[in-house]
C-alpha cells in the first residue's frame, strides 16, 4: 500500500525571500566584481561612465546582501523551527551520524538517507559554513569599499583593518570567497535537483512556494 503523501509548509516568505536576494545579489556582485577586478570594456570617450556603474551596482547590491543577510540571522530567532539556528549546529551523535549518511548518499556509494522535512544535518552544518563565508565576504566587501572614505564612516566600515592587514590579501581572501560560493552553488542546485528526482518532494518548487510534498517517515 503506498504510504500518504502530505502537504507541509516549511519555508516561510523570510526564508525564500533571502534566498532568492542572496542568490540574486552574488550573481550581481561575481560579474560586477570580475569586471573591477580586471576590466575587459574599456571607454573609448569622456562621456562613457562605464566603471562607475559597474561599481554603483556592485556596491547597492552589496548593501542589499547585508540587510538579506541580517534578515535571515533574525529570522533564524523569530521564524519557524525549520529556520531556527539550532539546525545549522547538528553537532550531536544522531545528527553527525546523519551527515556520514548523507555522504555516502550523494557520492552514490548508498542508498540510505534520512528523510527531513526542513533542512537535513549536512544541509544545516553546510549552511553554517556559508553564513561564515558571507559574513567574511561582507566585512572584507566593506574594508576595501572604506578606501574611499574617511574619518568615522571609514572606521565603521572597518577601514582600521588596513592598518593590521594588507589590502592585498584582504582583497585575496574577497575573491577566494567569491570562487567559493560559486563553486558552492553549482553544488547547491545538483544536490536540490538529485534530492527532488529521488525523493520527488518537491524541494525545488519548495523554495518558490514553501510547500513540500512528504510521506509520514519524514522528521
């Protein structure tokens, strides 16, 4: 007898509207950044403004990113348990446990793999680490973007890092960042879409919508 299917909201607007301003927002800032990295059109008139723009969107897209960002880190207090911050420390026995699990599974080596209704172990310690990264990402955005300021906006900004470490390897660490999260996103949209097409719960469409398709064995 198949087992009943339900409908489960899980995502709530906050979750999938950062997710989509995030996703949106490093889009905007890996092509604008690449480009004030190493510009590859150059004006050929007085008239063009071509890197001010570049930079005008890099930069609004940046403060879009924080306040996305500083979104989701309250909502990880106020929103559901499926965004609660205690699913990115899945630090205990049954939830490591789960990561080893769901290792195996994605690297085809098993079939085994624990159903969730929100994020999985892996998915939550994952996540952790990319919070991490963004957290740097903005930080060091910001000190490279107080070169132009001065006075107390440059300190807000943390321009007084310059004095401890060189703007050279913070504008290292900006782009290794930067490769780091593409790479994690290639890897985001296999595992949804290899989860969806075994599972076939809908995780995709969650995203849009916040709905998930489960059977009773879910957590």
């Amino acid at each position: 007898m198949p087992q009943q299917r339900l409908r489960a909201y899980v995502w709530e607007f906050p979750v999938r509207l950062t997710h989509w301003i995030n996703a949106l927002c490093i889009v905007a800032l890996s092509v604008t950044g690449y480009y004030i990295g190493n510009p590859f059109i150059h004006a050929i008139s007085s008239d063009q403004y071509i890197m001010g723009w570049v930079r005008l969107i890099h930069f609004v897209a940046a403060y879009l990113f924080t306040v996305s960002f500083l979104l989701r880190i309250y909502w990880s207090i106020a929103g559901n348990k499926y965004a609660n911050w205690k699913v990115f420390f899945p630090f205990n026995k049954k939830r490591l446990k789960q990561i080893a699990e769901s290792v195996r599974f994605y690297m085809l080596i098993s079939k085994k793999q624990s159903h969730m209704l929100g994020h999985s172990a892996i998915a939550g310690l994952t996540y952790l680490f990319i919070f991490l990264l963004f957290l740097v990402e903005i930080i060091t955005g910001f000190v490279l973007y107080s070169q132009s300021h001065y006075g107390v906006t440059r300190t807000l900004m943390g321009g007084w890092l310059l004095d401890i470490i060189s703007v050279q390897t913070i504008r290292l660490y900006h782009h290794l960042i930067t490769w780091a999260l593409i790479v994690f996103a290639v890897v985001h949209v296999y595992i949804a879409w290899f989860v969806d097409i075994h599972e076939r719960n809908g995780i995709i469409g969650s995203i849009f919508g916040g709905y998930k398709f489960v059977t009773k064995d879910y957590e």
